[in-house]
C-alpha cells in the first residue's frame, strides 16, 4: 500500500506520516522545502519522541520524499498508483495542493480503486475545501470525479511544536494522539489505519476538537502572549491565564453540550485533560506556533467566531470568549505575516468594516456589535 502525504513538517512527520507507517504503508512525503524534502530523500529513518506520561521512540522508515514544486512530475505519477493521499500543510494551502492532485487522479488506470483522499489540517471539513479544489482544477470530460476518488473529513489531534534546531528529521510530540475520519464515503473500503477511529458522524467530534482543543489552545497562546510568556506550558502556569483560558472552555462546553448532546460530565472530562495536555512540561510548545496566523483562526467558522456566533444565536452572550478574541486582536508578533496584515487592518479600517473583513459576520449578526467594540477598543490604543 502506497499513500502520498503532503506537508512534511510538524503534524506530517509526527503523527500522520507515523500513523501511515505503522499501518503498513509506504509513505511518499510532498512538501515544498527543499532542504527538508533532501534530508528525507538520503535518510532512511526518522524518530518520533513521544514526550509526557508513557514516554516512548518510535522509528518511521520505509519512506521516500520528493518537492511538489520541482519534482511535480513525479508526484503526479505517485499520486497515480498510490492507494491514499493525505495533507497537512494549512488550511490556506490545499488549492495549491489540489491541482497536483487532480493531474495525479487523471493519470491513474481506470482499473483501479478510487483514491481515498483525507485533509489532516485544523479546520471544519477540511477534505470539502480540498474536493472543491480538486474539483475546480479537474476536466470533467474525462471521468467522473467521484468515481476515481474518494474525498473523507477528518479530525486530527496530537500537539507537535516546532522542532528544535539541530534535530535533524526527528520530531518530539506529546503522547496523546487522536485522529477521527469520516467512515461514510469509503463504504466497504474503509481504510485499514489502526491507529484512527472511523465514524459515521464526524461532525460533531470535529466541532469538539476544535471548540475545545484548538479554542483553549489559542486562548492560551494569546493570553500568554499579552503576559509576555513564551511556552503554553508557562502560559498555563501562570494562574491568571489558566483561569481565564478555563472560562472560555466552559462557554465552549456550554454549546457543545447543547448543540450535539455531549454528556456534560464526559465533556467535562475532555475538557480536564485537554488541559493537562496543555500543561505538559515536557513539550517545547510556544505561544507564537499556537497563536500563528491570526486573521485565519478569527476566521467566521475558526475556533472563536465558530462557537461565539453560535452561543450569540441561542441567546446567550459569550464573555471569556470576547477576551480572548480581544488578546488575539493584541497578537502582533512582527515575524507573523498574519499578525502583521491584522495589523495594517485594524488601523486601515473603520471597526465596522474590520469586523466584516476579519470574521465575515454581517452587521446584523448579534454578535457583531460585540466585536466591534473589541476593535474600537484596540485601535483606541493604537
Ligand atoms: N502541529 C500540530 O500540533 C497540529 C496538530 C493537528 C493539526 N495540525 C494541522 O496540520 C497542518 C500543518 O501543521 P504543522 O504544524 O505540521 O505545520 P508545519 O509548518 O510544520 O508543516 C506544514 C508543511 O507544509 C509544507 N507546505 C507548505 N506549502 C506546501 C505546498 N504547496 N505543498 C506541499 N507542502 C507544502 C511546509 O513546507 C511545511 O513543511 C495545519 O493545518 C495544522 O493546523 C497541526
Ligand atoms: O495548527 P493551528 O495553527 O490551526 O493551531 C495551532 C495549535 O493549536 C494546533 O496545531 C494544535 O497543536 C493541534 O491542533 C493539536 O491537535
């Protein structure tokens, strides 16, 4: 079995890329750095240092990589004998990805099964947005798309910081790993990846994931930023941060557990150890990588305008959230390119047309008022 993987960097090598492995494929790493893709060409393993409770090594090998963007060629022919294609490069990323994709499904053999292809990237139906993609690079007048492949969501989840310099292609990541796909496009070919979790209804734990994970997550970086710290797990240390990133948590758990159903004492229980995940000592994670690219996590549906605009519709006014979107909007960390064009907006715009610009909300959301407090406020300190 043969599966392509696009973006070897944090999530590609230590945890897709591993899971892969470990269910017995033989992993085509495609990425664009190039002096990242050479070092995996000449080397024959990489480890994964699993850090936390249980701490373990585990060896991927059996790999190869080539760059998507000199080698294209030769990706297109990979992606066209290959059994899976799976990505992990950033939301903003899949429609340069797709057009390879699409060439790579045009030259396949129609004998052959169809192309599962899964988005590992931090977003809502992030496999959609890819299809789309695919879809618009892809002539219809040769096959039908959904015949020659099949496009799943998923959910990922294990925290894997930027790699300290001078680790070569080895990749230090917490022990927690959780990866959720969608079993319903793949009827009786379901992938056989042991180390996933297939469900028939996907949505309601990719909202978890990322109401609650990535929510808190983010919430800690940029409460962290403002207070100066520079690891989450000094984030978290501190009592003031942990308090307010629990507050926002509870308002994330208040819809979860309306929305889909959630037992509150099991979400309760997911939200504890979401927590000590972030706590954990051992894992050199910064408030920079999680706080990276702001425009995009205050993004309509990302994991603070997602679940405040929700509450806002049921009635209920979110407040930790509102603060947290308030210290994102403080989030000017000047090697962000994100953090710098938030910047050029929220002192080129008026607060109204930043709020539309910066969440995509109309004026007559009830949230929207909100918001544009939050800008006013911050370009009032400018
Ligand atoms: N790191 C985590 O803890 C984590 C966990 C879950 C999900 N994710 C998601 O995984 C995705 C990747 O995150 P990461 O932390 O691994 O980032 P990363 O920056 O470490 O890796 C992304 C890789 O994609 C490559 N890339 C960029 N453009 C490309 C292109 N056009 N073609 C091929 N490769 C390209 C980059 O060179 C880089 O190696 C994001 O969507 C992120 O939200 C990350
Ligand atoms: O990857 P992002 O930028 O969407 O979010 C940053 C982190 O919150 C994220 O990478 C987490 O580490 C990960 O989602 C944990 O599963």
């Amino acid at each position: 079995m043969k599966a392509v993987h696009f973006g070897a960097g944090n999530i590609g090598r230590g945890f897709v890329g591993l899971l892969l492995h470990e269910a017995g494929y033989e992993v085509v790493f495609a990425d664009v750095a190039d002096a990242l893709i050479s070092q995996l060409a000449s080397a024959s393993s990489y480890d994964v240092h699993e850090v936390g409770e249980n701490p373990a090594v585990k060896t991927v090998d059996r790999f190869r990589a080539l760059n998507s963007s000199t080698q294209e060629a030769a990706v297109v022919e990979e992606i066209s004998t290959a059994d899976l294609v799976t990505t992990a490069v950033g939301p903003h990323i899949l429609k340069f990805v797709a057009p390879v994709i699409a060439r790579g499904l045009a030259a396949r053999e129609p004998s052959l099964p169809p192309l599962q292809i899964m988005a590992c990237e931090n977003a809502i139906n992030a496999t959609h947005l890819l299809q789309v993609e695919v879809r618009a690079a892809w002539d219809d007048s040769a096959a039908d798309l959904d015949s020659v492949a099949v496009f799943a969501n998923t959910a990922v989840d294990r925290i894997v910081p930027n790699q300290e310099p001078g680790q070569g292609l080895d990749v230090t990541v917490e022990t927690f790993h959780e990866w959720v796909i969608d079993r319903t496009p793949f009827g009786d070919h379901v992938p056989d990846i042991p180390g996933a979790t297939f469900v028939d209804d996907l949505g309601p734990y990719i909202e978890r994931k990322l109401f609650t994970v990535n929510t808190g997550h983010a919430s800690a970086a940029y409460f962290g930023y403002a207070a100066g710290l520079e690891k989450i797990s000094e984030a978290m240390a501190d009592p003031s941060v942990a308090a307010k990133v629990r507050a926002v948590l509870e308002e994330t758990k208040e819809l979860l557990v309306a929305k889909h159903g959630f037992v509150e004492a099991e979400q309760e229980a997911y939200v504890q150890k979401i927590l000590s995940r972030f706590t954990n000592p051992y894992l050199p994670d910064t408030v920079v990588r999680v706080g990276r690219a702001p425009l995009r996590k205050l993004g309509r549906h990302e994991r603070f305008v997602g679940p405040a605009a929700e509450l806002a519709e049921r009635g209920v006014t979110p407040v930790a959230l509102l603060e947290a979107m308030s210290a994102a909007l403080r989030f000017d960390d000047g090697s962000d390119d994100e953090a710098v064009e938030l910047a050029n907006m929220l002192s080129e715009l008026d607060a109204a047309a930043a709020v539309e610009r910066i969440t995509e909300l109309p004026p007559s959301h009830p949230l929207f008022p909100a918001i544009q407090k939050l800008i006013e406020d911050r370009k009032a300190e400018a």
